[in-house]
C-alpha cells in the first residue's frame, strides 16, 4: 500500500474514530443516569467494537488492546453480568480519555510524516488490567421466569455475542441509502468554496455599479438576474459551513459530571435547541466562553446539596443551556437556578482590588453593578483553586464574545439563579454592511449594529450636556460621535445638513456623525494584514463594487475608545426623566409618500425592511405583481391600484426606473412588499388627534409633525388588492 493511501486510510480513521468517542461519551453520561438503558449500552458496545475492528487493518496495536479490554466490560454489562457502579462509569470514562488521547497522538505523529510513529505510544496497561479486572468481577445472573433461559451461563451469553454481532451486520447494511446522501468534505476545501464566493459576491457589486450607468433594460435585467443566481449560491455555499451547536454541546455533560464531583456538588444538565445551526468558525471561537460560563455557573452558581435543602430547593442542582435564532441572530442562554449574584458583594469586592470607587459603586445601576464581574482582575474567590480565583476568565469570555459582533447580557436573581445570554451573528464571512464616508474615504459598519438613520437640516438640533455633544432623538438625548475626528481627518461634509448613524453598543446606542450615508451592501469580510493589527478600531477591510477598499468600523471599540459608555451613563438620568414626561401613546410611525403626493404611515413594528428594486425586476404571475426577493416569491401591492392610478398621475407621466419598497409582515407567514412613492421619515408621536378614515384601505387619520397623515390598514390593503393571500396566511 502506497504512503498516500495510509494518509487517507488514517484520516478516515481519526474522523470516525473521533466521532464515535463524542457518541461514546455522551451514552456512558446518559448510562449512569439511567442505568437499565439497554441502547445506550448496545450503542457503546457497538462503538467499541468498530473502533477495535478499524484497528485492526492499521498499525495500532496499543490502540486496539484498549478498546478490546473496554469491549469485554461492556459485554458483560449488556449481558447483565455486571451491575453498574460509579467505579465502572468512571473506568469507561477513562478509557474514553486514554482513547482521545491516542488518537491526538496518532494525528501529531501522522501530520509530521510518520504514520507508524503512533506505534511509540504510552503504556496503557495499567487501564487495561482495571477493565479486565472489572470484567472479571462478574455476579451471578438473575434467573429469568421465562422458559427459554433454561441454558447454561455460558451458552446464553454465547448466544447473546452471535445475535449481537448479527445485530450489527443489519444496522450496517440497512442505513445505506441514507448516509448515502452525506459525504465528507474537507474543511479547506469548503473555506476556498467561501472565498471564491466572496470574490464572486464583489464582482456581482461591480457589475451592478456599472448597471447604474448605462441605460439598458436589457443589461439591468441581467444583472439582477445575476444579483440573484449570486445570493442563492452564497446562502447555499454558507450553509456548507453551519454546524448544529450540539458539536460543542456534547461534551458539557461529561464537564458537568467531572467539576460536580470534584465540587461536592449535584448537577444535572437541560439542553434545548441543540440543532440549532451556526458557522464553523463561530462555533471554534465561542466554545472556550462556554465552557467557561458553564464552569462558572457551577462553581460559583449552583450551592451545596445541604445548602440548597436548607433553602428549600432540590439537592440537585439544575444547569440549562438553550439555543434559538432571532432576528438573523443565533441567541445563547447558560444558566443556574443557584444563588444569584450577590450585588453587594460585587461591588464591595470591585472596590477592594481597586477596580472601582466608592462613589460609583454607590451610584451605578444594577446591571452596572452584574457587568463588574467582566472586569480584568475581578473573582470573588477568596483562594485560587484550579476552578477560579485568579481573575481571568470572564473578561476573556466577553472579549472574544465582541470579536465575532457578539454580546453577552447578565440576568440575575438573588437566591434563584443567574443566566448569561449571548447574541451572535450567524456568520462572520459575508455580511450586510452601510457603507458611509469621512474625510473622503469610506467605511462600512455592520448592519447588525445599527438602528437607525438621522439626517438634520441645521447643526441646531445638537446641544451640548455635561460637556457632551448629544441628539434629543424622540425625547432621549444620544451623545454623538465625530468620526473624522477620531480618524484626525478634514471633514468635507455639507455644513447645511448632518447625516447621524444611530449605533447600538451593549444598552447604549450613540449617534456617528459621518460625511455622508449610502447603501447597505453584502461585504465580504477580510481581515488585516499583519502590519494593520494595531488598528484596533477596524475589524477588518472589504473591497467595494467600485474596486476601492474600505475599512470595517468595529463599533464596539470605537465607543471604548471614545469613552462614550461612560459619556452615555452621565445621561440615563436625563433620559429617564423625559421617558417619564412622555406619554404611553407614544407609537412608532414610518412616514412615506403615496399616491398624489398624500402623507401616509404605518405602524413600524410591522416594516422589517425598506428595499430600492429595479422596475424591470417586477414579474407578473396571474394578475398579482411579484418580486424573486432573498430566495422567495414577495407579492408586490402598487399603492397607486389602490389610492389612485399611477398612469393617469400628472407627476408620474413616466414610470420610473426604481421603485422603493416597504415589505411588511403582517401575519408571520405572509410578506408583502408594499410599492411606495418616497420613504419619508420614522417617528415617534403620540397619536392624540386623530380623525375619521378618508377612505376605504385606510385606518384613520392623525397629525403627525404638525401635518396630517393616513395612517393605512395594511390587512384592508391586502384583501383590496388580493384576498387570496390573506386566507393562505390565516388558514395556511
């Protein structure tokens, strides 16, 4: 057999070695539990035995022997020879570690060349000789009433190894056609697979620039073709890339069970939304921070079994962990039902290593006072153990949290628990970005961080607070932020109007005062080089559809920098105190133009997107206008069919070559895309004066900034123009 055939051989092996270990693992945690599970044990015997089998076509005789003694203690716990005990738990446990760890050296010694380096292994026998001992230790089998066990002890378990392993032929043979719908990939080949995409994703960003200058429905029309094929083949090719949380999950039984232990403690474990999928890439960075959090919430969460008695709750502790997409986001939730976070203590403790004073320890809020246990140096243990003590770990897990545009929230109870919730992005490689300009270059900010978009007429509008320059946004005071004056450029903006970047950090938000604003664009991330690390304000570069580079602003560290956290703190009185002046009528309200120049609105928690399409991309299906829009079929509603004809309106003699769209949901498994003149403004005003509705589509009409408007009955809308779609979504 040739060196490269072994390579490949022993690769296999490792992949599916690894796997059935995470497999094994999670089964022997599951056994102890319940100790009468028959399949688990089948499984874990299973297991074993295809690993010994596999060993036995490459040169791992070490290897072998383990999983063979391993093998024979478990066939007798099948065979009900053998009762299960913790000792017997904790011994296959340990043959799954000395196993792990064989495996990482058969993996060191293949990378460097040496495939049969993995024969210079350590000695194991000591392990062997516990299982074989174990094995050995049989008890006398329970006689069963039924007939058929009149056999000897050793015919019967004779009997029962040769229905085993004919068990195990038919599992092999039936799944077949299953897996064969699956194949392994390597993981290279998949990261070059995102590259070419993301080249593919900025040459698609040209050609439509070009689109824009040339004034051909047939080379527009091609290109949103195009734009189309593109993001179908990007969301396919990034789905390659997501992996079910449970990868990482699937070893926090085994950790749970190991620090209760050494603890003194009882823990049992809750996982929910273990499928829940994220980017391979996240899931490598975010599995430290939770093993760290679960460690925490064990260590400093959950008490002892006689002081949770004594507190009236179950001597076993519970530790959850649950997993669920909102919002384009993957939300984390780990946490206890232990004793809380003890404020006081926090604070008290901040104060004595220096990270805080006491004038703030007096004045900061509660969540203030949770995030302290984020700071560098902070542990309420009073001696270093190997669990905690030495005050790292926390600040590290917030920290790489926000590398990835994450961030992690504390809620806690005194006496009833605490739970950590951690918000990240489902993908770090492509991602929808605002690109804006300062000082004649431009900047893209992740559109997971914004919320909204400010243009102001007149630098009246900003005062300054506590030295502070800030924005009254609808009643609450946001500081801004001068970006060419962080960067020390030359602004170049219009001295008549301030375009204000609404940002969002933590609880915080903030307003970027930048030159200018454009579109938000797919960006394929790429980092920086070596020499540009020092540039911690960037999180990286794209190259736009223009062949220029624009850096990538990370918002988090541009408000570390500026310091405008703490400038934001200064003015939650001051918010607090208008919030308490404006009335609960107060409503959110996105402004558009309609038919003949009328003012109208909707309510904005029912408009997720504002989109700009080309004319031509509208097709017709039936009588119903529709738009191929992020992989589904958006049905289109002209505002103009139903308040007016756009044909006959003076003002529309020529039909545009854009249109703007609003698309709202109002029911969860309807989106419709709403056609609209001119997207106006959001605001938010009580809606005290209101009037009787105009006409039918129509809600009723308020005065809105000083002007009155028709606020529109979207269900109404819907049913005028096609009441089929509202009993699809209704009735399904």
């Amino acid at each position: 057999m040739e060196l490269n055939e072994i390579d490949d051989d022993i690769e296999a092996f490792l992949v599916e070695s690894y796997e059935n270990l995470n497999q094994i693992e999670g089964d022997i945690i599951e056994l102890e539990k319940t100790s009468g599970n028959g399949e688990a044990l089948v499984r874990i015997y299973r297991s074993l035995h295809t690993l010994k089998g596999n060993c036995g076509f490459l040169p791992f005789p070490n290897l072998e022997s383990l999983a063979h003694a391993g093998e024979n203690l478990l066939s007798c716990l099948r065979d009900r020879q053998l009762a299960i005990t913790p000792e017997i738990i904790s011994t296959l446990l340990q043959t799954v570690d000395s196993i792990r760890q064989i495996l990482s050296q058969i993996q060191a010694t293949k990378d460097e060349g040496d495939v049969y380096d993995g024969l210079r292994l350590r000695n194991y026998s000591a392990l062997i000789v516990a299982l074989t001992q174990l094995s050995k230790t049989k008890q006398t089998p329970k006689v069963s009433q039924s007939p058929i066990n009149t056999q000897t002890p050793q015919i019967d378990a004779a009997y029962s190894d040769v229905q085993s392993v004919n068990n195990e032929l038919t599992e092999i043979s039936t799944p077949i056609t299953s897996e064969s719908a699956y194949i392994r990939v390597n993981v290279n080949l998949l990261d070059q697979m995102i590259n070419l995409v993301g080249e593919l994703v900025l040459a698609r960003n040209q050609v439509i620039g070009f689109s824009t200058k040339f004034k051909d429905n047939s080379f527009a029309a091609t290109c949103q073709h195009l734009s189309l094929l593109t993001a179908e083949l990007q969301e396919g090719v990034m789905k390659t890339r997501l992996q079910p949380i449970s990868s990482i999950w699937q070893k926090f039984p085994r950790v749970t069970r190991d620090l209760a232990i050494a603890s003194g403690k009882e823990v049992e474990v809750e996982m929910e939304g273990a499928d829940t999928e994220l980017d391979k890439s996240i899931i490598e960075t975010i599995k430290d921070p939770l093993t760290h959090l679960l460690r925490n919430c064990i260590d400093h969460g959950i008490e002892l079994p006689d002081e949770r008695v004594a507190c009236g709750k179950p001597s076993v502790g519970r530790l959850f962990l649950r997993a669920y997409h909102e919002s384009g986001k993957v939300n984390i939730e780990i946490g206890d039902d232990g004793r809380g976070l003890n404020l006081e203590q926090i604070k008290g403790r901040s104060q004595q290593l220096g990270l805080v004073n006491a004038v703030q320890a007096a004045t900061m809020s509660e969540s203030e006072a949770m995030n302290l246990i984020f700071l560098s140096g902070f542990s309420t243990a009073e001696q270093v153990t190997y669990l905690s003590g030495r005050g790292v770990g926390m600040d590290i897990v917030k920290s790489n949290i926000e590398k990835i545009n994450g961030t992690v929230e504390i809620y806690s109870q005194h006496g009833q628990g605490t739970t950590f919730k951690i918000k990240i992005p489902l993908t770090l490689a492509i991602i929808p970005a605002l690109i804006v300009s300062s000082g004649g270059d431009r900047y893209a900010i992740p559109q997971g961080s914004l919320l909204e978009l400010v243009r102001l007429e007149t630098f009246n509008s900003i005062e300054i607070l506590y030295d502070v320059p800030v924005y009254r946004l609808r009643g609450n005071l946001v500081p801004l932020i001068y970006l060419n004056e962080v960067l020390h450029q030359d602004s170049v903006s219009n001295l008549e109007t301030l375009s204000l970047v609404i940002v969002q950090v933590d609880n915080y938000r903030f307003g970027l005062v930048v030159d200018t604003i454009g579109d938000i664009q797919d960006i394929v991330v790429k980092p920086l080089g070596r020499q540009l690390k020092a540039l911690s304000l960037f999180a990286g570069a794209t190259v736009l559809g223009d062949g220029t580079v624009a850096l990538i602003i990370d918002v988090v560290a541009l408000a570390n920098r500026t310091g405008i956290t703490a400038k934001q703190k200064q003015l939650l009185s001051e918010n607090a105190a208008n919030s308490q002046e404006q009335p609960d009528s107060r409503q959110t309200i996105l402004l558009f133009e309609g038919p003949q120049g009328a003012r109208m609105g909707i309510p904005l928690a029912i408009a997720f997107r504002l989109e700009e399409i080309l004319a031509s991309a509208v097709e017709k299906v039936g009588n119903q206008d529709v738009l191929q829009f992020n992989g589904q079929i958006l049905p289109l509603i002209d505002l103009y069919k139903i308040f007016g004809d756009r044909f006959n309106d003076p003002a529309l003699a020529t039909v545009a070559e854009t249109l703007q769209i609003i698309i709202v949901s109002p029911y969860s498994e309807l989106n419709v895309g709403l056609v609209v003149d001119r997207i106006l403004d959001i605001v938010e005003e009580p809606l005290t004066i209101k009037g009787i509705r105009s006409r039918p589509g129509v809600l009723f009409c308020a005065v809105i900034q000083g002007k009155i408007t028709e606020i529109i009955d979207i269900e109404t809308v819907i049913r005028i123009a096609n009441p089929h779609l509202l009993q699809l979504a209704t009735h399904g």
